[in-house]
C-alpha cells in the first residue's frame, strides 16, 4: 500500500488521469524535457559519491505517465473508518498475522528486546501494506521515482528518493531487476521508502545483504528499528477501544489533547462493557473517528507513530486496530448510535464552504484529514453543536450547504470480513515517512 496517494485508478478513471497527466506536462507542469532533467540527477548523484556503475541505470529511464495517474487519484480514505477498517481486519489477515507472529516467536521476542516494538503491531503493518509479501508492486522503481521527481507537485519529496534508490543498488541489496514496487517507489513487504531502507534495513538473517523483497527476518527486523524510528515507547499501549457517555465535553475529544486517564475516569468513559479503565496518571487522546455515535478509542502516546507511518486517520486507526486484534483484543463494538455519513460530494462541498470561511483544508478532496476535521470543529463550537469534529448534514445545512438526497443511516458495526482481500499493495496508502496524505 503506498504512502504517497490513496487510489489506484481503474479503467475508464485511469485513461482520464492519464489525460490529465499528459495536459499538466503539455502546460509546463516542469519546463526541463525528462531526458536532460536526468542528467542534473545524475551529475547530483556523482557529487554525493554514488558510483558511476549505479549511475549508470538511469540510462535510457522514460517518463511514466501511469504514475502521474495514479500520484492524481484519491478515493481509499475517502472511505469511512468502519467501511475501510471492516474490509482490512479481515479474517485472512488476523489468521495469518497470528500464524506468523507463532512462526517467527523467537525472533520477534529478539527484535522486542532490541527494538521495544511488540509483535501485532509490525504483524499488523505487514498485513495492511502488502498481505505479508503477496503483493508488493510490479512497477519500475526507478522509472516511477524518477517521473514523480520530475513532476512539479513534490520534487523535493522524490528526487532525493532516487538517489537513495541508487544507493540500494551500490550497497547491493537489490539489483535494479529486482527493484519492482509501488508505483510511488516504495519497496518491500511493508513498503519501505529507498531512504528508510538506507537508514533502518537490518539484516535479519545475517546473509550480508539487505532483502526487503524476500527475506521476512530483513523485513521483521527493519520494520521493528523503522518503527522505533518513529519514537515509540517500550511497554505502553497504543490504542484501545472504550466507551463513552452521552454527555461529554466532545471538544477534548481531539488528538492535540492528552490526559491522564484518571481525567477520561471521572469523565465517564469506561470500558466496552462498562468496567472503570484504570485511572491512572498515563496520558491518552480520546478519538471518535466517526463522531460521538461511533466506536471511541483511548489514544495513547504510541498511536503517534501511526500518523508518521501515514498521515491518514482512517489508515492509522485501522492499523493501530488491527494490531489490538492480533494481541488478543475482541473486535470492536457497535457505537452509542446509528451514525450519519456525508457523501463524497457533500464532503467535498463542505469543504469548499470551510475553505471559504478561511480554513485550511487541503484539496478539495472529501477526505475527512486533520485540518478539514479541526475545521468542524471549531465551527461546531460557535453553532453550539456537539464537538466532536465530524460533520452531520444537520451540520452542512447549518453551514449554508445542500446534502444530496439521503441515504438510510448505518449502524455502527464494521462490514463483515470477506474472504482475502486485495492485498493494500493493490491499494494504494500513502515520511508518513514523510508520508503525504493529498
């Protein structure tokens, strides 16, 4: 699943992208032709000491425009937290990701010591990114870094990838046959960028090569030191499912504050059940990712490695989730209400009405990200309504909106785990690493 966009484009929505791709480069999208922007990458390869033998592959690269197709499309996080969360924690992910965690114990435990990162949470990142191996990506990884450092939207986010990329064929880890990935250069069983492969690749299984293809005590043991990279912290939880009282001060419900449990305590929430959570001094986040009639979640300071893994809420919660499921915890319950979801459009015209009054809110994309979420918000507090950052059609006509016609509301409950899924390499995810949610 790569870190850099939220959905491949199928179809007829691909040939349009490509259009679109061929239109942007046609009104000078970046005026240097391809063929002699690379030989500026290749002159800044040689003057950090890469090796003109590793220089050597970019000879004869083209332009991709697949990859800009894709780099355009959004649609995976436009889904909701139950929608997206019900297809991934499935029960081919959770039996398998339990099956290898047996597997692999006495590494694991190895890495654990070494790292502090336990299990289910590396299990869980190797599920969602690329069914642990089954799908790691077929594209060209210096052909796709190379066409996205080209492209004018985030040069500076690439072109240093494709240098690290040559820097993976120099060391020897890879040969550039065997660089085939995601079209946004990610390589790997969990989809490792060409830098983080760099500064975090461990050999597992002590070959003197780093094979993040293949070898899954390499892919184990890196995705352990990637993510203690992040700053996780040894012994304390990441996230767990609570429940909440009808009143609350929904404001706090919000990932920029951090309590003590013994706040959350006296506040009402419990656990799922009604049993008291332990209240205690340890700071947690409380997140509603669907409101205040949706599942709730006790986030702690570790859940903060999941949004430098990958910015997207949906995508961050659901891996936190999953790895809860793969350490022992129930699936999560029903919420304290049906909940009501915008549609896409009206998401994106809600949007478009926050932008208007000053908000910043990204691209007009309906994704629900943190900055259109902290823009309900605080429209939420001057209407006098709920706080709770997730927006209701009562809450778009509040703002001067237009809900399309509406749609039976859902139950909260998560969509009933199929058989395998497509694995996330097919899907698309976007340092998160620096992982851009767009």
């Amino acid at each position: 699943m790569t870190r850099f966009t939220q959905c491949l484009a199928p179809g007829a929505a691909l040939a349009f992208f490509l259009g679109l791709a061929g239109n942007a480069l046609a009104d000078g999208c970046n005026n240097t032709p391809f063929a002699d922007w690379l030989q500026e990458v290749k002159q800044e390869a040689a003057a950090k000491g890469i090796s003109p033998a590793a220089i050597q592959n970019l000879d004869g690269l083209t332009y991709d425009p697949k990859v800009i197709a894709m780099d355009r499309k959004q649609g995976v996080f436009a889904q909701t937290f139950l929608t997206f969360a019900g297809r991934m924690a499935n029960n081919y992910r959770l039996t398998n990701g339990k099956k290898y965690m047996d597997e692999y114990a006495g590494l694991f435990s190895k890495l654990e010591a070494e790292f502090g990162v336990p299990a289910p949470v590396v299990v869980a990142f190797w599920s969602l990114e690329t069914d642990f191996g089954a799908n790691t990506g077929s594209f060209d990884t210096l052909r796709s870094l190379a066409t996205l450092a080209h492209d004018c939207r985030r040069p500076e986010k690439f072109r240093p990838q494709l240098i690290s990329a040559l820097e993976i064929i120099e060391k020897g880890y890879l040969t550039p046959a065997e660089m085939k990935g995601a079209w946004a250069g990610e390589l790997g069983q969990t989809q490792f960028l060409p830098s983080d492969y760099i500064e975090n690749g461990v050999d597992g299984d002590n070959d003197g090569r780093i094979d993040l293809l293949k070898s899954k005590p390499d892919v184990l043991a890196s995705t352990s030191k990637l993510v203690a990279s992040f700053g996780w912290r040894r012994g304390e939880p990441w996230l767990e499912e609570v429940a909440v009282p009808e009143n609350l001060p929904w404001e706090k419900a919000d990932l920029k504050v951090m309590l003590p449990r013994k706040d959350w305590a006296r506040m009402g929430v419990t656990q799922v059940g009604g049993a008291p959570i332990k209240a205690d001094g340890l700071e947690a986040s409380l997140l509603l990712p669907m409101g205040k009639n949706g599942p709730a979640f006790l986030a702690y300071q570790n859940f903060r490695v999941y949004t430098e893994w990958n910015k997207s809420l949906v995508y961050c919660t659901t891996a936190a989730y999953m790895a809860t499921r793969m350490a022992g915890a129930p699936a999560m319950s029903p919420g304290r209400a049906p909940i009501e979801t915008l549609s896409l459009e009206d998401t994106k015209q809600l949007q478009q009405i926050l932008q208007s009054k000053g908000y910043d809110v990204g691209k007009i994309d309906g994704v629900l990200g943190e900055g259109s979420r902290a823009a309900v918000r605080e429209e939420q507090i001057k209407l006098g309504m709920p706080a709770d950052s997730y927006p209701t059609k009562e809450f778009l006509i509040r703002m001067g909106g237009t809900p399309t016609p509406a749609e039976p509301a859902k139950p909260a409950t998560p969509a009933a785990p199929a058989a395998p899924e497509a694995a996330p390499g097919a899907v698309p995810a976007p340092k998160a690493k620096p992982a851009l949610v767009l």
